[in-house]
C-alpha cells in the first residue's frame, strides 16, 4: 500500500469546527477531512474519526453544524481541536445557540452550515457524514482569512487520531 505523506504533506486545506447533539449529549470537534461532494442538489460530507467523542454523538445525530473560523479565532479552533468533550464542556467556552435539529451553532463563525445527515459512509479510521444542508449562516462579504491546516498542525488532539 502507497504512503499518500509526500502528497498529503503539501496540502494546506481549511479546518471545520463540525458539532453535533444526540441523547442530551453535546459534541464537537476540528475537522480536517471534509469538502463539498454535490452541486445539484448540494451535499457536503464531514469525516470523523473514531476515536473520537464527536463521532459516538455524530453517528446517533440527525444534524450536524458545520462552522469556519476567521484566523483571528484560533483559540476556537484550539479548543476543539486539543481538549475532548470527554473531559471538557467545550460549549461552555464560546456563545452558541441552536439551530435547526437542535444541532449547536457556534454564533461568532465567520460561516456555517447546518446538514441533516443523508448517510454514514465506512472510511477506515473515519465515518464519512452526507449532509443534505438545511440552514445556513447569511453570505458574509468578502473572503476573510480562515483557520487553515497549517495554523494547526502542532496541535496535539484531545483524541488520537
């Protein structure tokens, strides 16, 4: 099997706070792996990993939140990147309300969307999530800069990856 670091090593892609809520339970975590996948109709997909908290709610939710950050937000994307809702309410750190299918909206993204899962796709080590997009933040002007992988990548995860 072929080692994708040479090709994956070169990539600088936006980072996704994804939270979700299933039982009572809140959760939320940095995201990587994610990308539009549809135009008509519009789909986007969310990869979590499995072992983390997110995952265990995300797989019993009917929505998921999906937010950018602005760069001038890293102590977010620090905070749902480097502790786990294990042992930390993340959402006692930040203002948030909730949106559509109760999912936890993070008011002060730059962007975000609220998806009601369509499907669940096997990726490994990952669950990919379908999101059929059923809310959304209004079109902010202009491109702000965004977290991004490379502001990141010295963090250390609340959960392995």
């Amino acid at each position: 099997m072929a080692e994708l670091d040479a090709f994956s090593d070169l990539l600088d892609y936006p980072m996704y706070v994804v939270t979700a809520v299933a039982g009572g339970e809140r959760a939320g975590c940095l995201v990587g792996f994610a990308s539009q996948c549809s135009i008509q109709p519009p789909r986007f997909t969310v990869w979590l990993s499995k072992a983390n908290r997110t995952y265990r709610v995300a797989r019993r939710a009917t929505h998921l939140a999906v937010h950018l950050l602005h760069r001038e937000q890293l102590d977010v994307a620090r905070l749902f990147g480097g502790e786990t809702g294990d042992e930390v309410d993340k959402f006692q750190r930040v203002a948030w309300r909730h949106g559509h299918g109760d999912a936890p909206v993070l008011t002060d993204a730059c962007a975000w969307f609220v998806g009601h899962v369509q499907d669940q796709i096997e990726g490994g080590d990952h669950v990919g999530f379908l999101l059929d997009p059923v809310e959304a933040s209004p079109k902010a002007p202009g491109r702000p800069p965004l977290v991004m992988f490379g502001d990141v990548a010295d963090l250390s995860p609340g959960h392995p990856a």
